[in-house]
C-alpha cells in the first residue's frame, strides 16, 4: 500500500465493477517509487532487480463512490514475463468500524528491511 504515496497523475479508469459487493470503479497506473520513498519517514521497501525496472511499478486500485480504496494491487516484478509476474493484492473493508489504535511515535517506525534485522528473519521472498 505504500507503493500509492507515488502515484502520479496518470491513472486510466478499466471500468466499473465489484469489490465485495461494493460497486467500484478499477484504475489502472504506475507509481513512482522515488517519489513514495521521499512521502515515507521510513521509506519504502521494494523487491530485488534492476532499478530501471523497479523505478516504476503497475499497479491498479479500485475506488468506490466516496474515494475509498476498495482492493488495491502492485506488480513486484515488473520486469518479468506477463505469465510470471508476481501481483501483491490487499483489500479493504468495514470502513467506519470503531478501533482504538495507538499509532506509534516516530522513533517507533523502523523500515521493513531494519524490522526483519532485528527479528532476526530475513525479508519474506
């Protein structure tokens, strides 16, 4: 979800479908991974590969009628063949529901990479 900080303004709308039973509506564009690294205290974390395939990634949200993203997807291997590529998926839902969350203070915000260092795991791959 990180990877949107660096959506520009290029997003093509695919059409209308259903995310859930929620009517949505699916676009399609690339973000900037410079661009989400620098909206990020803690940066972004990205697969390994040539930085000119990585620079860029596609991806595709799906929004409902109020703006909310409903299912949001980002290819982690553009650079691989179209049968290859690896898609990450998340979809969101129960907007509205009350929480009580606690955010954590900014010396509490590790990087992805810094977090799995020190649970002593690598990165998940």
């Amino acid at each position: 979800m990180d990877a949107l900080f660096g959506a520009g303004d290029d997003a093509v709308e695919i059409g209308p479908e259903a995310v859930r039973g929620v009517p949505v509506t699916r676009y399609r564009l690339a973000v900037d991974l410079a661009r989400a690294d620098a909206a990020l205290s803690a940066g972004v974390s990205v697969p390994s590969g040539p930085y000119r395939s990585l620079s860029r990634l596609p991806a595709q949200v799906w929004l409902d009628a109020a703006g909310l993203a409903r299912r949001i997807s980002v290819c982690s291997e553009p650079a691989a063949a179209a049968d290859a590529q690896v898609w990450s998926i998340v979809e969101l839902w129960d907007f509205g529901v009350a929480v009580d969350i606690t955010p954590p203070g900014p010396d509490e915000v590790l990087a992805p990479s810094e977090a799995y260092r020190l649970a002593g795991e690598g990165p998940p791959g």
